[in-house]
C-alpha cells in the first residue's frame, strides 16, 4: 500500500482462522474474498474479475498444503482457482516448518511451478512457530516487497541477447564406478540460467551432472566431464553475445580411466592427475565481441585472489563467493556475491536468494551490454 499500489486481499479459510477478514479489509479499503461464491460486485464472477485485474498475484505465507495445491493445478478455495485463472506473474513466499519445507513432496512442487514461471521468494533460516530451527521462516516483509517491485519493474531487457551458461560440477571418471569430483550442485548456474531467460534472452546452459530441472525455454546440453563441457562451449561460443561460466569444472582428471572396477587393496593407491583445460580462459582467448563473466569461489585471500583471476582471465566481470561463509556457496539455496568489473569497481551485495543473486548479475551485464553498444556507436 505504501508503495502506491492497489492491493486486493483473498484469503484461504484455514487464514481466517488466524486473522480476521476485516483486518484486511479495514487496511486495504478494500473488499477481502474467501469464498469462491462471494461477490462483491453484483454480477461479476469475483475470481474471472481479480484474476484478469491484477498485475500481479501474491502468495504470502504459503502453506506447504498450498504449494501441492497450486502444483497440482487444483481450484478447490478462491486462493487456487485465482491462481488458476489469472495471467498476472505469481510470486509465492513460503512459510512452514523445516521439516516440510525440504520434504522431497514440497521440493517437487516447488520445481513443478519453477518450471511453470512461478517465482519464489525463499523462505528464510530461523526459528519456527513451533520452536524448531532451520529453513522454512517466511522471507522478511521488505525483501518480499522488493521481490514485487522487481517483477513489477521488469520487461524483456535481453531480448534477442544470446547467453551461453556453464553449470555444476564436472565429474572425472577413475574408472566405471568412481569418480574426481566436487560438491557444486549447479544451483547457481540454474538460477543464472533462469534469470537470463526470464530477460528474454536466448539461452544454452551447459551442464554437469546436477539433479535440478532446468528452467523452462532454456535449452540444455548436458555433459559429464570437463573436457566434455569444453568441446560444447567451444562449440557454442561464436554464436553467443555473453558467456557466463558458473561451473565448478574440475581442474584435474586421473591420467587414464581404468576400464574394470579397481579392487580393493591392502597397499596405498597413488591416482595420477592431469590438468584439464580453462574452458573460459581458453574462450577468452577467442572472443570477438562477447562479454565474458566468471565466477570465483574462494576461501582465503578472497578479493586479492578473485581480482587476479578477473585479470588474469581477462574477464568483463566476476562474481566472487566466499565458500567458507555460512550460506554462501555450495549446496546452499542463499549466496553472498561480490561484483568485480575489468574497470576496478567492487559491489559487495547482501546475501540473498541464488535466484535473486542472478537478476542482480543480469542487471550488471545489461549495463555493460549497454556500454559496450554505447561505445561501438561512438
Ligand atoms: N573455469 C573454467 N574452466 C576450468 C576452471 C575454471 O571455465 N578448467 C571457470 C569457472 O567456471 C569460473 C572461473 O573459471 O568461472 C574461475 O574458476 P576457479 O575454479 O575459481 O578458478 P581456477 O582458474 O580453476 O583457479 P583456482 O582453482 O586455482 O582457484
């Protein structure tokens, strides 16, 4: 309300039960809907109605109950038959205990509407209603209301902007059961992959080995070792305008891949290891007009490492992690990036959503994009 906007409230039964509908009403100045027949408006069917007005449909809190609903495609309350109907974006912040928030059953939903263009604002880590502490504590009300204003505010920025993205880890066969690997998750590439798209850019995501669905529009080329993603990248890298290289490639591989299962043995086992190749340094190399963008995970030293690398990759941009940093880095949903430009700027950022972590990296690169065109024109 304070940021100027008409805010129409619908209310599940079970939150009536914890708020009273006037409350809202008395906030809003406008009329609260529970029940699918209401009709404050003689001869308007209210879900058709608010489902065509609104600019946008927020969910927040979200119960778990909610969420398999929405997935489902159910219409059983006004709440998801209005999801249904609507056109609007639909933005949800979840709430509820740890426990149900990472059931696989609430995860699968959660990827169900990611893959539908539903976007969430991640629950927080904190202490429960219930007293129980982990993830599940529903996003803090500015960051919830900043989420809104960034849907509100974007349109199809990078519209006919090619983006070529690494993601995961790489895994380096020692022999047919075991593997050189590392902890990356490609959560952070997904989400960069999602946000790039989401801009209307056109977008090839490069994979490593990741249990995550893809974001929807994105196509995937899925690999298993570096030298794999190299020969992809190389394939794909003339025809992009932007190369952002996520992956957490491993930097070594076992000399020679046994081909049976090596046997278990008294004595030590020496595993020899050769140097894979710098997919992004090799491409930077070779770039012609595309704007390269690296990631850096570090855990000593942090910037004096990460600035060396943008230089010494001749990079555009690097977004720094610190992986030792509790909800930074690996396997977490949360990450706490720093910018570095070719031009000497630093951008610390607060930690946040990975997701919201890259619309803040996409707003970086269309703004070099911009300059980069600026320039050319000059
Ligand atoms: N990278 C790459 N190919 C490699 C290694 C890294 O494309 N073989 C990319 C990563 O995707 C990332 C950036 O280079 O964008 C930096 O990765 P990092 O592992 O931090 O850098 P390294 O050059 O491997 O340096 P080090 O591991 O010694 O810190």
């Amino acid at each position: 309300m304070r940021a100027g906007h008409t805010v129409r409230v619908v209310m599940t039964p079970e939150a009536t039960r914890l708020i009273a509908p006037a409350t809202f009403e008395a906030l809003t100045g406008n009329p609260v809907t529970v029940d699918v027949f209401d009709e404050p408006v003689r001869g308007q069917i209210a879900h058709i109605r608010l489902a065509q007005e609104s600019d946008l449909v927020l969910i927040a809190p979200a119960t778990a109950h909610t969420l398999a609903r929405l997935a489902l495609g159910l219409a059983d309350d006004m709440l998801t038959t209005l999801a249904l109907a609507t056109r609007a974006p639909i933005l949800i912040a979840p709430a509820m205990n740890p426990a149900m928030w990472t059931h696989p059953a609430t995860q699968a939903h959660v990827q169900t509407l990611q893959a539908r263009g539903v976007e969430f604002i991640d629950p927080t880590y904190g202490i429960m209603a219930c007293g129980d502490e982990g993830w599940g504590k529903i996003a803090d009300t500015p960051v919830i209301v900043q989420a809104v204003q960034n849907r509100l505010n974007r349109s199809e920025t990078l519209n006919g902007v090619r983006i070529l993205i690494t993601a995961g880890p790489t895994y380096e066969p020692i022999d047919p059961v075991r593997f050189v690997g590392n902890r990356s998750s490609g959560k952070m590439g997904y989400a960069v992959a999602h946000a790039a798209r989401e801009r209307g850019a056109q977008v090839v995501l490069v994979s490593g080995p990741s249990a995550l669905h893809p974001p929807a529009g994105v196509q995937v080329i899925k690999v298993q070792t570096a030298q794999q993603m190299y020969e992809a990248v190389s394939e794909q890298f003339d025809a992009c305008d932007v190369f952002i290289a996520t992956a957490a490639v491993a930097d070594y591989r076992p000399e020679c891949m046994l081909p049976y299962k090596r046997k278990r043995r008294a004595s030590k086992w020496t595993l020899k290891l050769v140097p894979n190749p710098d997919i992004l340094g090799t491409m930077a190399q070779r770039r012609t007009h595309q704007l390269l963008v690296g990631f850096a995970a570090e855990t000593d030293k942090v910037l004096e490492n990460a600035q060396y690398k943008l230089r010494t990759k001749d990079l555009d941009l690097l977004a720094l992690n610190d992986v030792l940093e509790p909800g930074s880095g690996f396997e977490v949903d949360t990450n706490r990036l720093t910018l570095l430009y070719a031009d000497g700027r630093v951008q610390p950022l607060p930690q946040m959503s990975k997701l919201e972590c890259a619309r803040h990296l996409m707003d970086a690169i269309e703004s070099l994009l911009q300059r980069s065109e600026g320039s050319s024109e000059s």
